[in-house]
C-alpha cells in the first residue's frame, strides 16, 4: 500500500513539474520569472476555490435527490437568489457561476476583456466577504495578481495571451480532487517554482522557504508523544508551509483549536491565507496576521499554544536596546538581555518560549552561529539552559534550504522536562543527495525521531548531556561540542604496513640484484 501511495505521489508531482514548466515555456522571456511564480500559484488558487465550492453546492444538491445538478451550469441570477444566502458565513466566500474557473477558461482564447474580467472575479471574490466574519481572512488575497500589470505584456492583446496560457495550461493539469492529491499541490509547485527561480528567490533578509522534508520533522519533533494539541502557532509563517505539514501530518491527532501565524512580507501573507484554503482549512479555523512579530505580536490573546514550529529569518537586524521599552516585555524581560541589534535570531526564541503552553514543545530552524557566539546571546542562552528549557538541538545537513548551502540546527524547546539534560543529535550525514539539494528521506526522519524519543545515545550521532557538562563548556551549545565526528579515513594496521614495507624492500633488493647481475653479465660481454 505505501509503494502505491508513494508511486501516485510520484506520479502527480511529475505531471505537476511537467505542467508548470510547459507553461512557463509559454510565457518566457515576458514574464520574469518571480513574478510568474505570483500568477501560477494565483490561478492555481482560483481554480482550486471554483472547483471547491461546486463541489460543495454540488454535493448538497445531489444529496437532496437532484443527480445532475451542476452549479457552473445554472445562471447567475439563480446562484444569487437561490445559493449566496449563507454560503458566506460557511465557506468565507461566494463566486458566481460566470465567475468560475471552469466557465472564464472556455472562453479565455477568444475574451478580449480577459484581464479586466479577471481583475473584476478576483475582486468580487474578495467583496463577497465585507461585512462577514471572514472578510480579514479574504482582503487581498489577489493583491500581487496584477492582470493589467505591463510585466505581462505592452499590450492588452498581449496580456490576454499570457494569461490564456496559463489559464488553459493549469487547467490541463490533472488533480483529481485537491484534497485526495496524495502531494501538497500547492506547496509542491511553490518549491518547485523556488527550486527553479532560486537565484532570484534565494535569500531575503535572513528568509528561506522551508522545504517540505524539513516542515516534515518539525511536526513529528512537536508532536512526538502527543495524541491531541490545543492549537498551532507559526510566528513567522511564510507561505504557511510549516503549519499546513501539522495538518498534513496529524490529520488522525486532534488540533482542537486550529491554525496562527503571522507574517511581514504581503505576498507571503497572502500565499499563506490562500494556502489554508486550499487545504481545506476553513477561515473560521485559522488566524494568519499580517505585522512585525517582534514589536507588533497579534495573537496575544490567543495564547499559549501547545505546538510552535518555525524558520525565522536568520540573523536579521532589528532595533533591540534601541528602544528601551522593549526590555520591559514580558517575552524579553526574563532573560534580563535583549538579543543584539546585529542579530535578531534569539528575540525569535524567546518570542516563541513566551507563546509556548506549560505541556507544548516548539521546534525551531537555526542558524548554527547562535549557539556559540558570545555576549547577549550567551546570557539568553545561560537563562534557557538554566531554567532547563531546552531539550534537544538537532544539527541538520547542509544545503537542504533553496539559495543557501548553510547547514542549519533545530532547538526543541519545552517547559515540561523531568531530567536537566539537553539531548544533542548530529544528523549531519542523514540525507539523500539529489541535484540540487539535499532533501530528508524517510528512513532519514525516523532516524533522527528514534532518537528524540528513545534517547539512547549511539556513538557519532547523539549524546544526551547533563548541565553541568554544559556548565564546564561556557554554555556553548554546538551539537560538534558534544558528539564526536567519526573518523571515516582509512584505519592503518602498523604490523599490516610493517610486514607490507618489509615485502617491498625485499622485492627491492632482489630487483637490485637482479639489475647488478644483468650489469656484470654486460661488462663481461665487452
């Protein structure tokens, strides 16, 4: 059965790369590439919302003893009267049957008003919502799919063309259901629109997306020995990525209050909403803000959570002891330093360990310079060593992450520990090399969770550290501090190579020998 669902998996990702990069055959050269990462991901979430509430008022009706209904069938007219009326406040939107993927690509080839229909459905998908208590969750969700945008061509007609072959090539792709796709479609084509636009995608301001190997990990480390969590928390989420693997992952676990996170960066705000929805995660089900995490928290109300996963950008720079309030807030005060202007890695930390429930576990991405650099980052790493907050830290492989070979660490956090003891777990060598990043293989996952849970310390992998120990080393907490790299040169036996030199300086002298008697033979000769 697992060969199965991995062949289909393997299958629809195939198709899915295929579809895309034929679709970006079609428009190279007009669109850059990063932008059209916006338009496919875009359609591909307009697309996915029409064929979502079809089905749902498809459903209904066949259930109410009409077989052949089909709502992109009927008209407007009797979708207003007879089908908006509640939708909203069960589904968070409503969309017309004109309005519907299924109906504005039949006619895309031949619509000289393409763009500006398109501009108009994506904003009356976003009105349907005002007055509703989902209207936060669908303002702008079509804010970086500009359809009038010259980057899409210097004419209307040229504009209308490139929208045309993306409208048809996403509609060639074949999903099935997206919710039975045995792949994370969406999060698939966003990794692999990443994967092959990295130098433009790469790095901004510390952020790297997650991949999906990785997201993997830190669901199982936050989850580990845990049948039901209160709810979820990703303070800096990205295309929401971290949090739908928690669903992805747990969908037999309870999550009983649903999804949070929050974003600075508009357009991943906005990738992170529309990803829910994909997901099938209704907006009464997820909160995702938009703001600056460190100074502009906004789900205060919501905690503490039980599980926090996160990849905070690395070693960004922020104000701290430039404003003196700060020190003064509860997420930073109990350290007694605020992390250093420089380096805004362990604000993050402290963020997420103030955010995180008495019995909850946060998993977060690293990188390796914090756990050893000195000043206030020692002190905040004294204080959660200390206060025995720490639990394990993990030293992942190299290049894993698109646009950066860095080998990155998780710190497992918990406020519930029963030993003084810091697990560290070298999984350095636990990959599989593709072309052109390393990814976490299954066998690889276990690996490292095996550990987490048993921790039974195996030589070059993991050790599992009293404080004191930790003490001794200055509060240094580099997993190569603790586990031993192996030696994989060549062992040399000295009697092996002893009795080895013996034979070759015998075989020497009897060449020498040789050669003297040929000589003399020579000289006689003459």
């Amino acid at each position: 059965m697992t060969n199965t669902i991995a062949s289909s998996a393997r299958a629809q990702r195939e198709e899915l790369h295929r579809k895309i990069w034929a679709i970006a055959d079609d428009v190279r050269g007009a669109v850059d590439g990063w932008d059209f990462k916006q338009y496919i991901l875009g359609i591909l979430f307009y697309r996915f919302i029409s064929e979502n509430i079809t089905e749902f008022f498809n459903q209904a009706e066949h259930e109410a003893g009409d077989p052949e209904f089909d709502y992109a069938e009927i008209t407007d007219q009797e979708a207003e009267e007879d089908f908006r009326p509640g939708t909203v406040e069960d589904k968070g939107f409503f969309i017309l049957p004109s309005q519907l993927f299924k109906n504005l690509v039949k006619t895309a080839n031949n619509n000289e008003n393409l763009n500006t229909d398109l501009a108009n459905i994506f904003n009356a998908i976003e009105k349907s919502a005002i007055g509703y208590p989902s209207e936060d969750d669908i303002k702008g969700l079509f804010e970086d799919l500009d359809t009038t945008s010259n980057k899409l061509g210097a004419t209307v007609a040229e504009k209308n063309k490139r929208l045309c072959d993306i409208l048809t090539g996403i509609d060639k792709i074949n999903f099935g259901k997206f919710e039975n796709n045995d792949i994370d479609a969406f999060g698939d084509a966003y990794e692999y629109l990443i994967s092959n636009y990295a130098s433009n995608a790469g790095k901004s301001g510390g952020e790297f997306f997650t991949p999906q190997t990785v997201s993997k990990l830190l669901a199982r480390l936050v989850m580990e020995g845990k049948t039901s969590i209160n709810k979820v928390y990703d303070p800096t989420c990205g295309s929401g990525s971290l949090l739908l693997q928690m669903k992805k992952q747990f969908d037999d676990h309870i999550i009983d209050e649903g999804f949070f996170g929050q974003e600075i960066n508009m357009t991943n705000f906005n990738l992170a909403r529309m990803n829910m929805f994909l997901h099938n995660v209704n907006y009464n089900n997820f909160s995702i803000k938009r703001g600056d995490t460190l100074l502009n928290p906004m789900h205060k109300e919501e905690k503490p959570f039980d599980a926090i996963v996160s990849n905070p950008p690395y070693s960004i720079k922020w104000v701290g002891d430039a404003d003196p309030t700060l020190i003064s807030d509860e997420r930073f005060a109990p350290a007694g330093r605020l992390a250093p202007k420089a380096y805004a890695d362990y604000a993050f930390i402290m963020h997420s360990l103030a955010y995180l429930s008495s019995k909850g576990r946060a998993a977060i991405v690293c990188f390796p310079g914090i756990f050893y650099r000195k000043g206030a980052e020692k002190v905040i790493r004294k204080y959660l060593v200390d206060n025995n907050f720490v639990d394990c830290i993990i030293q992942l492989p190299e290049n894993l992450f698109f646009g950066t070979t860095i080998a990155t660490c998780v710190l497992v956090l918990a406020k519930n520990k029963t030993e003084n003891k810091i697990l560290f777990i070298d999984a350095s060598k636990e990959f599989k090399k593709e072309t052109n990043n390393n990814i976490l293989e299954e066998k690889n996952i276990q690996s490292i969770l095996e550990e987490f849970k048993n921790r039974q310390e195996k030589d070059y992998f993991s050790r599992y550290v009293d404080r004191a120990e930790i003490e001794e080393n200055d509060y240094n907490l580099s997993v190569s501090t603790y586990v031993e790299k192996e030696d994989t040169r060549e062992k040399i036996d000295i009697k092996v190579l002893n009795k080895e030199i013996e034979a070759t300086v015998k075989k020497i002298d009897e060449l020498r020998a040789s050669i003297d008697e040929i000589v003399r033979e020579l000289d006689h000769e003459e």
